[in-house]
C-alpha cells in the first residue's frame, strides 16, 4: 500500500478522504482561500482588467493625438465592452 501524502505541501498524512493535510486546510481556513482558488483568481482577473484598462487609456490617447483608422476604433470600442462586462462582473 503506499503512502498518501498532502498534494499542498507533500508531507505524509494518514487516509481521512482529503487530498491536503489538517495543516494546511486550518491555514486556508484561517486566511479565509485556497492557493489557486476562487479568491486569488479574483485577484489575477482584477489585475488583468487594470493593464486592459490602461493600455484602452493609452490607445484613446492615440487615437485623439494621431488617429485609428476605422477598424482600430472599433477593436477599441468592443476591448472597452468587454472590459466594462468583466468589471461588473468581478464587482457583483
């Protein structure tokens, strides 16, 4: 029979049906998330939406200094969209 060991942190745990040990699972209780779970993905998510935004800030800035042509305005406008979407959504 072999050893089950923790997939957090790779220690030797006895078989109670969880793949992470008590230790590790009192940490994630006690700081409230899981590492890769929903919480830090939030935050990945939060981070990519702000680059997204300034990097719409900057091509705004471009497009009123020496202009898009007609499709750049408009993968604009849908980049703004789907920004906007995704901030409520990580706002709800």
């Amino acid at each position: 029979m072999s050893a089950i060991c923790c997939n957090n942190c790779d220690s030797p745990m006895p078989d109670t049906g969880h793949r992470a040990c008590a230790d590790c699972r009192a940490t994630w209780r006690q700081y409230g998330r899981k590492p890769g779970g929903p919480a830090e993905q939030k935050e990945a998510l939060i981070e990519l939406v702000a680059a997204a935004k300034d990097v719409t800030r900057m091509l705004e800035a471009v497009r009123y200094s020496s202009g898009l042509g007609q499709g750049q305005i408009t993968r604009l406008m849908n980049a703004q969209a789907v920004i906007a979407r995704a901030e409520g959504v990580l706002h709800s």
